[in-house]
C-alpha cells in the first residue's frame, strides 16, 4: 500500500476574435489527489 500526495495548478490562456476585437480570457485552477494505491504481488520459484 501507498500514498501518492500530488498537487498542481493549471493555468489556460485563450484569444478570440470577435467582431468588436480580440477578447482574452483566463482561467486557473488547482487540482488536488491524495490516492492511496493498493498492489498484490504473486511470485513463484521451482
């Protein structure tokens, strides 16, 4: 078993024309994981 903690932020900067200019837009946003990951390992040897 274990904990894989992950942060990060995404950032999106985007243009568009419009018929009365170019218009900007900005969004962020931050992304948070705390999985805990579980795994079974089977070995064999003869």
């Amino acid at each position: 078993m274990s904990y894989l903690p992950l942060s990060t932020t995404a950032k999106l900067n985007t243009q568009a024309s419009t018929p009365v200019g170019t218009l900007n837009v900005q969004s962020q946003t931050k992304i948070k994981l705390n999985p805990i990951v579980t795994y079974v390992n089977i070995g064999y040897r003869f």
